[in-house]
C-alpha cells in the first residue's frame, strides 16, 4: 500500500513538473501578457528578471496596493492560465489544491513565497519564481485575495 502512495507521490511530480515547463516554455507574446506587462517583462526580452532573481526584498511586501483593479485583474489572467486548470480551479474553489474562496485569512507575503517556492508537502505546489516577475506573482496575490475576500 505505502508503495502506491509514493509512486501516486512521483507521478503527480511529473505531471506537476511537466505543466509548469509547458507554461513556462509555452508561446507568449505581449499580447497574451496582462495590462499591466510590458515588452520588458516579456520572456523573450533579454532584460526579463524573474521573481527568484528580483531579490530577497521582492516578497516582504507588495510593491502596489493588491486592491488595485487592474493588478487584481491581471493576476486572474495570469491564475486562469496556470493555476485554474488542473489545481485550484477557475472559481478558485479548489479540488485537487486549497480553496481561495471566502478566506480571509490568506497571508499575501506567505502567498508570495508559496508561488515563488512552491511547495512539496501533503499537497504539491510547483515552483513559479522562474516563470513569473515580482510584479506578476504579486498581482496572482492580489487576485487570490480578491477570491479570499468574494463571498457567495
């Protein structure tokens, strides 16, 4: 039994793993990326820095208030193509991954780390500090906490 567990354990981790580099080295133009991307926050653009490389000083605090329409916005376009699909579901009421749905206790900068980290635990969160900007993991928490704060 325990050996069906850990192979369950792998397989989820290849699966997991081979989404995120789908996302990751997936096409991406600027007309694909959030109102408030750039040419300069473009994959293709040489001068693209991810979360990881923005520094230690990237996740103590949003850089904008996560209230802001446009950045929550943003942050949804961003959650419907890599977090909706297979884990957390496109009304961000969970299945195979926590709920965001009526939380208000969603601690924004332990979300940043979360999505930077990610995460391999009871439940799996795959690493996106590579995939994202600071700019673009913050407005996935200001999105969340839109979702946390939405009430049914």
């Amino acid at each position: 039994m325990r050996w069906r567990r850990k192979l369950k354990k792998i397989v989820l981790h290849g699966l997991l793993a081979v989404g995120a580099a789908l996302i990751w080295l997936g096409p991406s133009t600027d007309s694909q990326l959030p109102a408030s991307a750039s040419a300069a926050d473009s994959d293709a653009n040489d001068g693209f820095v991810t979360a990881k490389e923005s520094g230690p000083e990237a996740g103590r605090k949003p850089p904008f208030d996560l209230a802001d329409r446009t950045r929550i916005d943003a942050g949804k376009v961003l959650y419907m193509r890599t977090c909706a699909g297979y884990c957390h579901g496109g009304d961000g009421a969970g299945g195979r991954a926590p709920s965001f749905k009526n939380r208000d206790d969603l601690d924004p900068v332990c979300a940043y780390k979360t999505i930077v980290n990610g995460r391999v635990a009871s439940d799996v969160m795959p690493v996106f500090g590579h995939t994202f900007s600071a700019d673009q993991v913050w407005e996935l928490v200001a999105y969340l906490k839109f979702l946390g704060n939405k009430k049914d």
